[in-house]
C-alpha cells in the first residue's frame, strides 16, 4: 500500500508541528540490542488456551540477531469442548506492567508520539498489530493490519497512532479512540483463517514522532511529499476495518 493511499489526514497526523512532539523515539522492543531483555517481557498465546491445536513459538534467531514469531495454525475445533464454535489464532506480546498499591497500574505515555514503526520479515499471512491501553472492558483492544509490502526480506512498516480501530471479540467499537496516554500492552497476531506454518522476524519496535519517522524515510530513500503530491512510496501500511476482517 502506498503513502498515497494513506490520505492527507493521516499524514498531516504524523508530521504534526515539532513543538507538540517534543521527544524523540521510544524503544519498546529492540532484538539487536538487548534481545534476553525483550524476549523476556513477552508472552505467546495460541488457541491451546481453549483445547485448539495451534502451535506459535517466540525465540531468538542469533543468525540475523532478531526475535522470531513462527509456528503452525490450526483451526480445528477442541474434541471434547462443544461451546467452542471457532479456533486459530496465535500471538505474542508485552507482559502487563508492573503495578503498586501505592500507585496503581502503570502505563506508557504515548501522548509526543504520532506513529508505531516496525521492523519486520514476513511471509505472506495476514498479521495484525494490537493495542492494549486503559478501557473500561479488559477485551477492548486497538487494532491494524502489519501490511508487508515485500514478503521475505526486511521492511519497516509505520502505522499512524490514530488509524488503530478499537474492537471487542473482533467487533468495531464506533468513536473510541486510542487513550495514548494509558498504553498498557504491544503485540502482534495471527487469526487469518488459514491453516498452516507461519514466520516472522521482528527487529525492533518503536514510538515515533513525525521527525523520526522522516529520519526512516531519508535512511531507506524514500520521499514523503506534503499533502496535494504524495508520492506513490510503499512506507506506510493503511486499511479499513471491517468486521469481516477480524
């Protein structure tokens, strides 16, 4: 998907005025760098939770010194659970923080930022990053699609903050909008119904504000124009969400 697909609004929410993002990137999971650290603030989860037989791993490739979310989905149903009517999916994400009773639950604040950046290696399944922040129901999440525009080779995919779509059970929430302020939990899933392996390689994930994110474009040569000539880039990832997406 192209910059140009992206819309003017979203790019205009990316590269606000520097003086409303004041502070530079924010790292959330760096494999290159500190991989027993970021692999140690995740968890994975799969349909074995219900009695599926989806198999997801989340292990450490020290050949190309990055994370590596692979496995096998099923969508078979639980033999001996009848109330499950639909299975398949796998994930990984960020442990829950650390909370106190004197302070209660702790957060990320994202309020300086604009986008999510990652930077990936995938196949051709149909990923999707999720979003866990303050709600009032713990089932809540904010959710987009990881477009890979060149399936087995590294990319980095830039996602606007504000173009993640609140859902419950695979269900669009109307007029709920990301609380950045209150960001509980990062992840990545698989549910595309499909049966079979899956892999993906993640270097890094990070926070950006509009500066950092014309810094990527610079470092991969790409250009992003102002509002009346996007340049046809494959930068950015974009969709809309419909239920029949989830």
């Amino acid at each position: 998907m192209s910059v140009k697909a992206l819309g003017a609004s979203s790019i205009k929410g990316i590269f606000a005025k520097p003086n409303t993002l004041s502070k530079s990137a924010s790292t959330i999971l760096n494999f290159k760098h500190s991989p027993q650290e970021s692999l140690s603030n995740l968890i994975t989860r799969s349909d074995k939770e219900i009695g599926g037989y989806s198999e997801v791993h989340l292990d450490y490739d020290a050949a190309e010194k990055c994370a590596h979310f692979h496995g096998n989905l099923s969508l078979d149903l639980p033999k001996d659970n009848p109330q499950v009517t639909r299975s398949g999916y796998a994930m990984f994400r960020t442990k829950d923080q650390p909370s106190s009773i004197v302070w209660g639950d702790k957060y990320w604040d994202w309020s300086d930022y604009s986008a999510l950046a990652l930077r990936v290696k995938g196949d051709r399944r149909k990923y999707i990053v999720n979003i866990q922040a303050n709600t009032p129901l713990v089932t809540d999440l904010f959710q987009h699609r990881l477009f890979l525009q060149n399936p087995g080779h590294w990319e980095t995919v830039v996602i606007p903050l504000h173009d993640f779509v609140m859902t419950n059970w695979g269900v669009i929430q109307d007029g709920s909008e990301l609380n950045k302020s209150e960001v509980k939990t990062v992840g990545i899933g698989l549910l595309d119904k499909q049966y079979g392996p899956f892999s993906l390689k993640i270097d890094w994930i990070k926070v950006m504000s509009g500066i950092d994110v014309s810094e990527i474009a610079k470092d991969e040569k790409l250009t992003v124009l102002n509002d009346d000539a996007i340049e046809e880039t494959p930068l950015y990832g974009h969709d809309t969400f419909t239920k029949e997406n989830h």
